[in-house]
C-alpha cells in the first residue's frame, strides 16, 4: 500500500485511531510526518492523546522509528560493541537517573556508551536534565561526540540536536504530561547505533510490543525491563520482568537481586522530585560517598549492561565489575569526561 500525506490529514488520521484502527507501517509513517509539520499545539495534543487511548502497534513503533534512525544525525563509532543503558521515562515510581548513572559505571569498567536522551517530557527529570546539573554540556554535535566514544568510551547526545522534531511537538509533549509514542521511540533511535541496550520501561504490558518492532528493526541483544514495583530500571525492591530481543528471537524471564549477589531493598528513599536532587544522588554513587541502596541500584543496572554486552558471564560478575569501577575511581572519570575535564 502507498499512501502521501497529500491523501491524508490530523483530522482523517484522528478519525481513523478514534475509531480504533491500528495503522499499517505506510500510514503510521504518513501520521509521523504530519506530526512533524503540524505547528498547533493543541491539535498535537489530541492527536498523541488519542494514539496513547487506542494503544500503540509493534507496526506503528518500527515504521516511526525507522524515520527517526534514517533520518538521525549519525555518530560514527569505531567500536565493535558498544551499549546505550536508557530508559522510556513516564514510571510511577520517580527515581533519581538510575540508568544515567549506571551508564557511567558501566563506562568506568570498559564497556563503551553512547548515551542518548532528553530532558523529561513526562518525569521528573530526564537524564539530560540531571546531566546539566552535573555541569555537562549538551551542545556535542555529532563529530564532538564521536570523537569522545571513540576516545574515551562514552558520548552523551542530547536528542533534539541529532533528530529532526519540532519545538511545537515538544510543548505538546510536555502539556501532555504522560507518556507518548516519542517515550518508545527515543531510546530505538540512538544516533550512533548501539547494537547492545538496556531499556527499562514505564509500563510492563507493552513489553512484548516493543520487543517486536526491536526484533524487526535488529539488535545484537537488548534487555527491556521493568520492575515489579513500577521501576524503569531493574528493580532492588523486588523481581524485574526482562524481555530479551536477539538475533536468535525473543525470550521472557525475571532477575532478581539475589541473582546479582545482593539482598532486597526499598527504592522509596530513592525518590526524587527535580533534576537537583537526582544529580545529587548520582554524584553521590559515582563519588562514592554512596553506598547504601542507590550505589547497589546503580551496579545492578551496570552490572546488567556489561552482561548483555557480553563483557561478563554472569550478572554477579557484572556486579562485582561495576563496583571496581566505582572503588577505582574510574566511573568518575567518565563523568570528567563529559563535563571536558579529562580526556
């Protein structure tokens, strides 16, 4: 089927997802380039309401996603393996940036990250928010953060200076104040590629949707997770729902933190409520001035990613690896780096 933008408009495609419709790959790419170019507000608004209502399509995700990956400012990357650790934002459960800073510690024991996100839309704060706060720039163009994942292991690439998305469609997302379409499709597009991911998701049940439009877009191993008290992260406070994608295919399990070694803990205190407070935190774990449940929050995640990479054979090894790179100073360095201290 071909389809134009000329065919269709907001209001045919609002129609259509009221009704109930799920759209095939050529129309959800047709409704994406008119959210594109739409400039009223409030019109994006009840458009991304109701594709959030009708619910969204493994179909839907990729065709959205595969514009973006096409269409995306490229960082080029000399490393083989390599892993982005993100989150979709929108959890209940309102945490300092876990996966920010588990990117750091999982950078600090030699796994390369390239590290895309955004400032928050529908949490707290995102990870370009804490990042900020943490004195890093978020003007690296593509060759500025190439040059770093290639020289020192680890790039952040602040989302709207690698993807082509309107100031209109921003404000929608904020005013919206929920999770969208966009929230699934920002970590799927990460400029450099990364052929390893972990995604921690706000919501468990479209887990298996999303897995297929990743299946269908390709990876080399990605882990979508989400923790049983609502985390977007893997979880202390309990067991963790894990949707694995390969090139093999999809597979369903849970981890646990005994399975890294480590007891269950509450995540309440954990909680925060401004980018402050969570750059706060995760100094505090990177410095090691931390090491009660956030520090074991952190290396459960970075330990999770060097699994997944493949650097380690286990989660307990990957553990045990990211709490070396805490004790040896190194995940700071990391953190030098993307504040161009270090080199």
């Amino acid at each position: 089927m071909k389809v134009s933008n000329q065919t269709y408009s907001i209001n045919g495609f609002l129609r259509m997802i009221g009704d109930g419709r799920d759209l095939a790959s050529e129309e959800a790419a047709v409704l994406f380039d008119l959210l594109r170019a739409e400039t009223r507000i409030e019109k994006l608004i009840e458009l991304l309401n109701a594709w959030r209502e009708k619910g969204y399509t493994s179909t839907e995700i990729a065709s959205c996603a595969s514009i973006l990956r096409r269409e995306v400012k490229r960082v080029a990357c000399r490393h083989d393996s390599f892993i982005d650790v993100v989150g979709t934002g929108g959890s209940r459960v309102k945490t300092f940036n876990v996966s920010t800073a588990a990117a750091l510690v999982a950078a600090g024991a030699g796994l390369p990250v390239a590290k895309h996100g955004n400032r928050a839309a529908s949490s707290k704060t995102g990870s370009a928010d804490a990042l900020s706060e943490l004195g890093v720039s978020l003007t690296a163009d593509s060759e500025a953060a190439g040059m770093s994942l290639n020289e020192s292991g680890i790039c952040f690439m602040f989302a709207p200076h690698f993807h082509n998305l309107t100031k209109e469609l921003a404000v929608a997302r904020k005013q919206v104040g929920t999770p969208t379409i966009f929230n699934l499709l920002g970590p799927i597009a990460n400029p450099a590629g990364a052929p390893f991911q972990l995604i921690g998701i706000w919501e468990g049940s479209f887990s298996g949707i999303y897995a297929e439009a990743i299946r269908s877009l390709g990876t080399k191993r990605t882990w979508i997770v989400h923790g049983s008290d609502g985390l977007d992260e893997i979880t202390l406070s309990g067991p963790t729902r894990v949707t694995e994608i390969n090139e093999r295919g999809v597979n369903h399990f849970k981890v646990s933190p005994s399975d890294f070694g480590l007891k269950d803990s509450s995540t309440d205190r954990l909680r925060v409520s401004t980018p402050k407070e969570s750059a706060q935190l995760v100094r505090a774990v990177i410095e090691g001035y931390e090491n009660g449940p956030a520090r074991d929050l952190v290396v459960m995640n970075a330990g999770a990613a060097l699994f997944i990479a493949d650097i380690v054979k286990d989660l307990r090894e990957g553990r045990a690896l990211a709490e070396e790179s805490l004790r040896s100073g190194k995940a700071a360095e990391k953190l030098k780096v993307l504040r161009g201290e270090t080199d």
